[in-house]
C-alpha cells in the first residue's frame, strides 16, 4: 500500500497512543510516537512531518508549549490537538498558535480519520500557513461551553485573532457576542492597544455621528470643545461597533468610507485623518434581509462581512446548560450548589434570553437559596408565570379544536410580548414569524400593550 503521508502522535498514554497508531497504520500512514512534549518537539524539530496529533496534557512540556515552541521555530506542520479539557481558553489558545484542528477526547476515530486526510492533503497543496509566534494574552472572562457549536467558534476565534481582518459576529441578543470580540482583540496581535466599544443602538441618531468620528470646537450648538470620535481612540485597537445594523443610511455612508480609505474627518472639519485600527461589528438583525429591502447598504455589508462568527443560541446548545451554570454559581467565590431538579427545569427552558437570561436566573435563584442549595422554587422564570406554566391543562377539551388553537396562539403571543417587554418586533423573533403576523394577531384576540405587563 502506498503510503499517505507522515505522522506523528504525541500522547502520554501508551494504550491510546499505541492504539491510535495501529488504525492510523491500518490506514495507510506511516507513524511516529512521541510519549511526552519533549520527545514531540524533538521529533517535529528534526523531521518532516505531513501532520501531527498532540494532547494538550502531557508531563513536562504541555501541548500548547509545543506549539508554541514549534511555531517560533518556523516549523510547517499541520497540527490536529486533542484533549478531553476542551474549554475556550485551550481551544483559543491552541489554534492561535497555529493549530490546524481540534478534536476532543474520547477520539471519534472516523471524524479524526476525515480530519487528518485534509491536513495531509494541504501540507501537499501548500506550504504556506500562516503561524504568529504567541503572546501572552490577559486574563479574560472565559466563553462557557463545551458543545460542538462553541467548539467550531473557538477554532474561528483562534484563526482570526492573529490577522487583521474585518470580522461579523452574529447571534441573537444575549448569546455572548463581546465576549467572542474581547476574546479575539486581547489574543491579536493588536492587544496592547485599547478596545473601543459602541453599542450603535444606545446612542441618538443625532450624536452618534460625533460620538464615531468627533468634532472640532462650534461645529454645531454647544460644541463648546473639541472631541476626539471612538475612532480616533481606537488608533492601534481594535474599534467594536455593537448593533450596526441600526445605523442610519448616512452613517453606513460615512463608515464605508472610513473602511475603504482608513480616514475620518471629524465634524466641522475638512481635514482627514489616518486611522490605524481593526475594526469589529456585531449585530442581532438579518442584514441580508435589510439588503434586499433596502435599508442597509450592499457594499457595506460586503466590507462588514469578511469574517463571519456565528453565535448560537442557548436553546441550540442545551448540553453546555450545566457547565454555564455551575460558572455563574461559582462566580465571585460563592459556595452555592444547584439541586437535581432545579438544573432540569433550566435545562428544558428555551431561553430567548439566551446566556445572558440564563445569568440572571441563576445569580438570582442563588440569592434566593436556603442553606446554600438552589432548589426548584426558587427558580423563577421571567416569561413563564404559574397561570402560563400548566394553561393547557385549564382549557376544557370540549371546546374542540379551532377554539384550543386560538387559546393556544393567544398564550404564545402574550408570553412572546412579556419576554420581549412589549417589543411587539422582538415578540416576532421569539416567534419566529412576521411582525406583520403579530400585529394582525393581537388585533384578533383584543391583546393590548399592557400584556408585557400582566
């Protein structure tokens, strides 16, 4: 049999190790076995590999010092990291230092098998990957999570970190999005300068302009004083505009610009200004959807949309419910614990409020615990009241079926509006359906404003 390629596994764990190397022989790669991080950086520095495998926890050097080592040597490997310690930070760290892939532990040897083929064949095709030599990163809130989805974010994280590339983090609200822009800012290597945040949606459309790209004394009433815009201030940063889908027609004009030139002018004044900086957005709206409807700007959304970073929602990662919690229990040394039947009643929630939603039900069901244990009663769930929790079981079944569905539609649209505070647009998303349909429907079943109240 034609041999594929090189290997090398690095693993302190000879039954795994050995296994790992008998399948991958078994498939037509030649191997070399490393037991601890010392034999593995010794390997990689005297021979050329096609890909290598590296646990993160070895004895002596750790699999991250081997990459970093490995990296700051020039060495062009293609390295697929694997551990059963699969937090954000590790995952992160490992692909800012040129990891190509992460697998976690127990190996799925079919998803490993596919994985190292690719590696193999871009060693192949090129020799030209990009590897930055690593920098210590300060501390951060860590992004909870160990499912697949969150997984796939880190890797992404970790590769644009170490570029300058205009990225897109998307996600509904609550998901956690500047925590993904803290995370890539403080692992870039722009980290030593300052991180610039505005949330475009909390600002007045009037002073926004000001507040992006400053103004010069008089330039309108009350400019009593130069000011110096987020933009400037963000000069060898990184610049994070929140909700940029909520800017005005002229504003996407006057950032277009600023992207495309790398200048701004601050109001009143005719003189540009060169500005150095990475600039990052994040927005909960379907900007394709406000494309095509015309109300965000084509060639802005393709300058916005270099990188795009995908949060998803809580409901879609329920299995990362149990770790988030235990965080927040933990949070701020307290020694609270949560109950069996607590944790299951988080776990089958929803959550349209996502991480954040979540956030707040623990710490105030940790406030309200008895000795230290969160129990059922003192989860509160802000959009499920105990007339709404059991209201299928009020409704008598010989109201036959049309009257149950309208009852039924009634109750969801009431519970969307009190999670979403009255934001009828919001409720929709909750939804999942047109504003349109929502409007029509509180007009049916005579559902007021004060609903979001009730």
């Amino acid at each position: 049999m034609e041999t594929k390629g090189t290997i090398l596994i690095a693993e302190d764990e000879r039954t795994a190790r050995v296994s790992l190397a008998e399948l991958l022989e078994s498939r037509g790669y030649r191997v070399v076995q490393a037991e601890d991080g010392a034999q593995a950086l010794t390997a990689l520095l005297q021979r050329n590999f096609d890909a290598g495998l590296l646990d993160v926890r070895m004895p002596g050097l750790d699999g991250l010092a081997v990459l970093r080592r490995a990296s700051e040597s020039g060495i062009d490997v293609p390295v697929i990291v694997m551990t059963a310690h699969g937090d954000s930070s590790t995952v992160i760290e490992a692909m800012r230092l040129g990891a190509y892939d992460y697998i976690a532990k127990p190996v799925d040897f079919d998803q490993l098998s596919l994985q190292l083929d690719r590696a193999v064949s871009r060693r192949k095709l090129s020799r030209e990957v990009s590897q930055k030599p690593s920098q210590t990163a300060a501390a951060q809130p860590a992004i909870i999570g160990y499912s697949p989805a969150m997984q796939h974010v880190y890797k992404l994280i970790g590769r644009v970190a170490g570029t300058d590339a205009t990225v897109l983090v998307r996600g509904e609200s609550g998901t956690g999005k500047e925590l993904v822009v803290n995370a890539i800012h403080h692992n870039s290597t722009r980290a030593k300068g300052p991180l610039v945040k505005v949330n475009c949606a909390a600002i007045p459309e009037p002073l926004l302009e000001s507040e992006l790209f400053g103004h010069e004394k008089g330039a309108f009433t009350n400019a009593m004083l130069r000011r110096i815009g987020r933009f400037e201030e963000a000069n060898g940063g990184t610049l994070f505009l929140d909700e940029i889908g909520e800017l005005t027609p002229v504003l996407q004009s006057k950032l277009l610009r600023a992207i495309q030139e790398r200048t701004i002018e601050r109001l009143g004044s005719g003189t540009p200004i060169r500005v150095d900086l990475r600039l990052i957005t994040a927005t909960s709206r379907d900007l394709e959807k406000a494309v095509s409807e015309g109300q965000f700007r084509e060639d802005l959304y393709y300058r916005l949309n270099v990188v795009v970073i995908e949060l998803p929602p809580l409901r879609e990662r329920r299995q990362d419910i149990p770790c988030l919690v235990e965080h927040f229990l933990r949070r701020g040394g307290r020694n609270v614990s949560m109950s069996p039947a607590a944790l299951n009643i988080l776990c089958d929630y929803h959550w349209p409020g996502n991480v954040r939603e979540l956030e707040n039900t623990v710490e105030r069901a940790a406030v309200l615990a008895k000795s230290g244990i969160v129990d059922a009663p003192d989860i509160q769930l802000r959009s499920v009241s105990r007339g709404e929790a059991d209201w299928t079981d009020q409704i008598p079944l010989s109201h036959g079926w049309k009257t149950n569905l309208a009852l039924a539609e009634k109750a969801m649209i009431v519970r969307a509006l009190r999670v979403a505070a009255g934001n009828k647009s919001r409720a929709a998303e909750i939804l999942a359906v047109h504003r349109r349909l929502v409007y029509e429907k509180m007009r049916e079943y005579e559902i007021n404003e004060n609903s979001a109240e009730s």
